[in-house]
C-alpha cells in the first residue's frame, strides 16, 4: 500500500483537493475468479498459487488491488458463494499457507488483497448449520432462521430464492423450514442473533490480522431481512448492523470496503458510504444492469441496448455522488455478461469497442474495477446446450423456464447473453492449449476464440486493449483531475455518442465517446470546443476539439485543456 499512498501525496500537492481521500480513490481493482484464473497444479481448477504466478503480469497492467472471488472451504454449490468454513481454504485453490504467501508477495509489488465474504448465509456443510439442524433446542438452532410449517404443512410464505422456487426447505428431522434465498444449500444466517453477528466480526477480524486490504460484501443488502414481514432487501436494522460490524472490524483500519447492493438506489448508496455513516467505503449497484432487463423474463431475455437509458443511469449515480459518498466503476463481474459482448461489438469491432468502453468507465468518478479478461477483450462463450452450462442459476432457471413453455433454443440464446457463465470460462492467457489456463481438461470449456483472443497476444502489440487499459491505470494516477475532477453530462438524449467533462482547477477534460459500429457526426455545444493535451485515444491523436467531430466507429478520446481555452 505504500507506493499507492506515496503517488497520491505527490498528486495532492499538485491541485486543491477535497478533504476526505483514500488510497482507493486513485487505485484500480482487478477481480479474479480463481476457479478459472490460472491453474498451477494440472487439475483443469485455477488456484492460489496460480494467482501469485501471474502476480508480475497484475503489476506490469498496473492494478493496486486484487478482489479474489471466494476462496473459503466449500462444497461448491455455488462455486464457492457457500461457505462451509470461513477460516480455511478449499482443497482446489491451495492452502493457508498458499493465502499468506500470495498476500506477501503482493504487498511486496504494491498490490493489496480484498477477499470476497458472504455473511448472509452458509453452506449446508457448514459446522453451525450442521448443529442448527440437529434439533429445536440446540444452541446453534437460531443462528438460522427457521420457522414452522403453514397450517397446510407447506412453507411459512410465499418468499422466492433468488435461484428460482421457493426460499423454504422442509427439515424432516425437526419438521420445520429453514430460509435460504438463494439454493437450498445456502441457509441464511439469522443476523437478530447477536451471537452470529459477533462470530462473523471476530472471522473478519482474523483475516485482516492475516495483511488483507479489505472486503467485498456479498449481498450485503440482505442482511437486515424481515422475513415474516416479506422484508428481503434493506430491512430496518441492516445499516445498524452495518455501523456495528465497521466499529467492530474494519473500522478502525484504513481499508478498503464494497458491498454487493442490487437493491441500491443514490438515496440508499449514501446510507452506506456517506462521509458521516462509518460503514462502508461503497457500493455496487446495478441500475445500469437491470435497466436492460425484460420485465417478464428478466436476464435470460435482454432489451435491446439503450445508450440514452444507460447514460442517464450513470450520470445520475455520478451527481448523486459528486460531494460525498464514491461510486464503483465497472462494466462486469463474475455474475455478468462479457462487457464487449454487451455493450460493445464482440465481433467486427472487438478491439475498438473495448477500448472505447474502457475510456468511459476509467475516466468517471469514482474506482473502477476490471473483472479478469476484461483487459484483453475477452467475449461471451458461444455454448448450444445446456449441458456445457455449470452455473446453478443457469441450470435452475432452464429448468423453471421450460417448465412455463420457453424453448430450448430461446433460453440458451438468453443464456449466451446474460448467464454468469461467460465471465466464468477460462481466462485465455496464450494460444496454447485450453488457452495456456491448464494442461489438462478445465472445469468449464474455454472460449474457442482464444487462439486469436488471449494475453499473451495483446501484450506483444502496443496498440493492443491490453496496452490500452494500462494507459488508463496510469492517467488515474498522474492527473488529479480524473480523480477529484467534477463530473458533467453532455448531449444526454444523443442516441449513439456519450459526452461528458470533468473539471477541477482551471481545467477541464472533455471525454467523447461513439457507442455505433459506424461513423457518426456529432454537433458539440461550443463551449467544449478547444485546443488541448489529448491523454488517450483508440484512434490517432486528436489534438483539438472543433464543434462538428467526425468520430469513427466506437471511437473514444479524453482531450484536456485550461477552461476557455
């Protein structure tokens, strides 16, 4: 952490700054999904020690922090979202002693670790739900939450998992039904009890005194539940226990703290990471998400892409946050499509389109977080049957919507759209076999497209998505105004072009951005036109901005310059 801090110091001492500014302000985070990151031993499953292998490769593209998707014991369920002891590492990824060795040697190039925790719910398997089921009066009983059957023998409501069916499972040695909104291998935890609370603070105490930089909360937003009440989402304790864990844990450690919200909304965002609060540092939330989802179908049956509703998404998130609180930046993650594949142009212009979503997002307020492959324009899997799909929320909701008369072929086209698995295939390190990821077979198949698609590659060639992204690691870190910069929207009602600026002392820089396979001339109001320094580009330089632009196909540019220039 101290060359992040170091850098930060230098650049405040460059601009009038604002008071509250952390090390994560100016640092970019890389999500790694271990069980397809980079496998060391042969077993088709990426580890630990894969990971620590590919640190110089993390360090050379210029990232500060390392989010590492569970890494916990875990049947495996749900890859590891089902936790079935929050103090060991499952077999597969390595070893404690693998954990430590990747958290020294990245520390040692500069590189913080966030491990992602899942405080919700449990696995089955796991030792307190093994004694929560044993019988109605054993001390582990309530640190689930289990309810008894409606007058009818069948669940005690109408709650849905999010997995699809209901959120009750019958227990038939205790005749009664515990909660688990997600598969009925992942009970969910009874945060009342203030017993479970203080178990998971002193967990989360035990992995910080390990050297993490932080956490990332999966479905935070849940915790608060009320069940009986049908409460799912930002219960009315959630933010106390909130204040709670962050006095108790990480609170008084200068670390870095996101919590998973598909609830959130810019009021509720503040709750959470307002300057005043002391919970935590943000949120994810996923307006920009959900907003290009079927009313009916969800996901599985995607609208067709709306720049205008997209922009007005996150500007919105961008004012909402523009004086306090701080937004996440990202375009995917382990749960979400391939960002070129939906919202870019996976195939004629792959290249250009990646690194034009790249511009935008790394150029807004905010930290931004690039998911694994994600850097090298890595695209949606072409899979044509559900047997090649591993995910359990895939393979629930193909089974469900079959059932309510969906063909085959329309869920899997879905699916190829939006299922989590495409950002769960192998990450394509080189042309070699099963995309130099393993020497055996991978769990889940690899992209065919990794012969032309993989690091290796794009490493080699300057112009390359790879070089692109490193780009913009680096200007995040050089000019405080992509840092600190106001944000302001331009043209928001342009269906094809995304303008905006951020200003801070004097200077302004002007972001253009064509979300169109095709030329697109573009009228700007004049007081944007100027003569500037162009900071990146995925075309030749544009070194001054006129009032009628010609932009290319997916073009994209940052120009800054003094105001009125």
């Amino acid at each position: 952490m101290a060359d992040i801090l170091d850098q930060l110091a230098d650049a405040l001492h460059q601009a009038e700054l604002p008071s509250e500014r952390k090390w994560w302000h100016t640092s970019t985070v890389y999500q790694i999904y271990p069980r397809s990151f980079a496998d060391s031993d042969g077993d088709g499953i990426g580890d630990i020690p894969g990971i620590t292998a590919k640190l110089p490769y993390l360090k050379n593209l210029g990232v500060d922090v390392l989010w590492l998707s569970p890494i916990y014991k875990s049947p495996m369920d749900d890859n590891g979202y089902d936790i079935s002891d929050y103090q060991d590492i499952a077999p597969e990824f390595g070893t404690l002693g693998d954990f430590d060795d990747l958290v020294t040697e990245a520390r040692d190039m500069g590189i913080g670790i966030v491990l992602d925790l899942v405080v919700n719910h449990t696995s089955d398997e796991h030792p307190w739900f093994l004694g929560s089921r044993k019988s109605k009066d054993n001390p582990l009983r309530d640190f689930y939450i289990w309810r008894k059957p409606a007058p009818d023998g069948g669940p005690p409501n109408d709650l849905k998992s999010s997995f699809g069916g209901p959120a009750w499972t019958l227990d038939a040695e205790t005749g009664e039904y515990y909660l688990h909104l997600f598969s009925r291998r992942q009970p969910d935890l009874n945060w009342e009890n203030p017993q479970v609370r203080q178990r998971i603070y002193d967990m989360m105490n035990w992995w910080l005194d390990r050297g993490i930089a932080g956490f990332r909360m999966d479905v935070i937003d849940y915790i608060g539940k009320q069940v009986d009440q049908g409460i799912v989402h930002d219960g009315p304790h959630l933010h106390d226990y909130l204040k709670e864990m962050n006095e108790k844990t990480f609170g008084r450690r200068d670390i870095l703290t996101v919590g998973e919200a598909w609830s959130a909304t810019p009021g509720s965002a503040l709750l959470y990471s307002g300057r005043d609060r002391h919970e935590l540092s943000m949120v994810f939330q996923f307006e920009h998400v959900t907003q290009q989802w079927d009313e009916t179908y969800g996901k599985w049956r995607s609208k067709p892409f709306d720049l205008v509703k997209l922009k007005s998404v996150l500007s919105k998130w961008q004012y909402a946050l523009a004086d306090d609180g701080w937004n996440s930046l990202f375009w995917g993650n382990h749960d979400l499509p391939r960002a070129v594949s939906r919202y870019g142009d996976a195939t004629g212009y792959r290249r250009e389109s990646a690194k034009m979503l790249a511009t935008v997002l790394h150029l807004m307020k905010g930290t931004p977080f690039i998911y694994q492959g994600e850097e090298i324009g890595m695209t949606n899997v072409p899979f044509n049957d559900i047997a090649q799909y591993r995910d359990i929320e895939t393979l629930n909701m193909h089974r469900l919507h079959l059932e309510a008369g969906l063909s085959p072929d329309e869920f899997i086209k879905g699916a190829n759209e939006n299922a989590r698995d495409n950002a769960r295939t192998p990450m394509q390190w080189s042309n070699a076999p099963n995309g130099g990821f393993s020497t055996s077979v991978p769990w889940i198949e690899v992209n065919p497209n990794f012969e032309t698609v993989n690091a290796e590659a794009e490493m080699m060639d300057e112009d390359s998505i790879w070089n692109h992204y490193r780009r913009l690691i680096a200007l995040r870190k050089r000019h405080p105004i992509i840092v600190y910069g106001e944000y302001q929207s331009w043209l928001d009602q342009h269906p094809d072009v995304f303008v905006y600026t951020r200003t801070l002392d004097g200077e302004r820089l002007v972001v253009v951005a064509n979300f169109k396979p095709n030329e697109v001339r573009l009228d700007l109001p004049h007081e944007l036109a100027c003569e500037g320094e162009c900071l990146i580009t995925n075309y030749e330089v544009v070194p001054s901005l006129r009032e009628t632009v010609a932009l290319k196909p997916y073009e994209a540019f940052a120009i800054k310059s003094p105001i009125n220039a």
